[in-house]
C-alpha cells in the first residue's frame, strides 16, 4: 500500500493542504484545536509524520506550571493523590501542564505556610490540603496579591482571597455515614468519632452532619465527643484500644481523617464476636483501607473517586489563571464513591 499523502491527511482531517504544511513545517502557530484534529486524523490514516504533528501541538498549546501541595509522605492515600494528579495534568489534550507535587510532613501551620508560599512564588497556581489556619490565610491572600491563584482540595479554606474549593459534599457524607450506622445497628450504644484535626473544615463538617442525623433518626444511640488523632496512625490505635478495653457497649466509630491503619489494628486484636458488633465508616481508600474492608473490618469507605477529582482540580486551577484575581471563587463539589465490602 502506498504511504497516505500530505493531500490524504488534509482530506481526512478536514482542513487545506496549507494548513498541514504550516503545521508540518512549524513556520506558523496554528489553532490547538486544528493541530488536535490533524494529529487524530494522522492515528487515524497511518501517516508517517505523526511526531512532528504531536511536536507542533505541544508547542501551540498553551503551558501551565500548577504546584500541590499535599500532605504526609508516609501515607499511601496522599501518594493516590499525587499519582492522580499528575495523571490528570498529563492527559489534557489541548494544553500542557507541568505539576510540581510537594508532601508536607510537618504539619505545623508556620510550615505549611511557607511551603505554599514558595509552590505559589514558582508556579502559575497552587492547590492546597491543609487545616483552615489564620497564618494559612494570609499567605493565600499574599499569594492572591501576586496574582498567584490559591484552590482548596479536599477541605476548604476560609480565606476570602481563595480561589476555590474542589472536593465532596461533607455535609451529605457525614450524613451517609450517620444512615450506614443507624441502618446496621440495633438498640442502645455508643459511637465514637475520630477526626485528624478540629481545623479540617471537611472534617468538621462531616462530624456536625453525623451528629444531626443521629439526633434526629437513631435518638438511642450516644454519640462520644469527636477524639483528634492528629492523622497519626499510633495515635489512632491507641485511642481505639483505650474505647474497647473501657466501654463494652460499642456499636460505631466514624474515622473522619487520618490513622484508619491503627483502628484496624486495634479491631484486629479483639475477639471476632467482639469486633461483627462495631460498625466502622470511612472516608480513606488506601490499600490498608481495601484490606480492612476485604475482612469485614469497615462497613463502608465514602471516598474522593481518583479520576474525577483531580480532573475537576487541574480544571479549575487553569480557570483561575485565565480568569485573573476578578474570578468570583468556584465550588465544585463532586459525589463520593461508596465502596463497600461487596464492591471493592
């Protein structure tokens, strides 16, 4: 068969001939969109200058250099995260991004601060996972001053100056998580709350909505102060141990944040017959997650689906940038997967 002509590609992409020889030639800028439909018509036909087409685009196409700024190497729910996000930069078809990915382990607010402050001073954008904290706030308005756009992930942020919120609806998941408990309990007991930091909007938002609903729907069941583990798993162990060697009435704990690796080892250490009686939601879906609910440990995970959170991340970290600091701050809430036992 013959090799299919520049004449071929122009008919099969729909555009003149001209058009193929600019982009061919990379004399000229080209529309990315028209580069786009040449390149797919080139797969398409099998044409054999396919790589300088895929050169010219990612020259046409504009380029973003976004900063993340997670937290807590360690834990393999951030290093998801980190991975998705780069995966969502990188499949953009019309632009290129560059993501600088940044783990914070020392989670003091003066720390976090300066980490975004640096992310923010290299990058045209910058997400951040962090407890809502003045001195958090006044570098997101220092940023935003600088025409640094700053988004909230997963938690929100308070400050006015932020330019947005990507993440779940926390007030309908510590609700869903409330209905899970209140479903598969029967008569009086205690539910224990743990939650990473009191500082974590989507935290406490989840622990007030938990609480709403078991007022309201399951009076019986008393519902313990929320406990912090500070995300620390050896706190979190600790913690669960203490509540099952005191107490032998209960039926339900909701893990809000991090340290769901020391809940399960603390429930592993129980008696089988002990251990079907306690309910335990989630909102982690790391492997050591997957495990505990392969077991019969967790009742449920409510989790940030991987694909189409940090799509709707990198989205909208590039809106803020075309929109400048006038940019009203967007919330994009996306709905949680449900992942249980049957379904992991």
């Amino acid at each position: 068969m013959n090799r299919p002509t520049i004449a071929d590609l122009a008919r099969e992409a729909e555009v003149s001939v001209s058009t193929v020889n600019r982009i061919l030639s990379g004399t000229a800028r080209v529309k990315p969109m028209t580069v786009q439909r040449v390149q797919a018509a080139a797969e398409k036909i099998g044409f054999y200058g396919l790589g300088a087409i895929e050169d010219q685009l990612r020259k046409s196409a504009p380029h973003y250099r976004l900063g993340f700024l997670l937290q807590q190497s360690s834990r393999e729910l951030y290093q998801l995260f980190g991975r998705k996000i780069t995966e969502a930069c990188r499949s953009r078809p019309l632009d290129v991004v560059d993501p600088l990915i940044d783990f914070v382990d020392l989670l003091t607010p003066d720390n976090i601060s300066q980490r975004l402050r640096a992310l923010g001073q290299a990058c045209d954008a910058v997400a951040i996972i962090a407890a809502d904290h003045p001195q958090i706030g006044h570098t997101i308005r220092e940023l935003h001053e600088m025409g640094k756009p700053v988004v909230a992930y997963i938690t929100d942020q308070s400050a006015p100056e932020r330019a947005g919120y990507v993440g779940t609806d926390n007030w309908k998941l510590g609700r869903t998580a409330a209905w899970f408990i209140s479903q598969m309990t029967h008569g009086p007991g205690r539910v224990a709350v743990f939650l990473g930091n009191h500082r974590y909007q989507c935290q406490d938002v989840a622990d007030a909505s938990f609480r709403s609903y078991l007022r309201e729907h399951a009076p019986h069941l008393v519902v313990e102060d929320s406990r912090p583990t500070h995300e620390e798993t050896a706190e979190a162990y600790r913690m669960v141990r203490e509540l099952l060697q005191t107490t032998d009435d209960l039926t339900g704990i909701f893990m809000v944040g991090g340290g769901i690796s020391g809940v399960l080892r603390a429930l592993r250490e129980v008696p089988e017959e002990r251990r079907a009686g306690i309910k335990l939601i989630c909102r982690d879906i790391g492997p050591e997650t997957r495990k505990g609910l392969s077991e019969g440990l967790i009742t449920a995970a409510l989790c940030h689906p991987p694909e189409a959170t940090p799509a709707a991340l990198v989205q909208s970290m590039i809106d803020a940038v075309e929109q400048g600091t006038s940019m009203t701050p967007v919330q994009r809430a996306i709905p949680f997967e449900i992942v249980t036992p049957e379904n992991v």
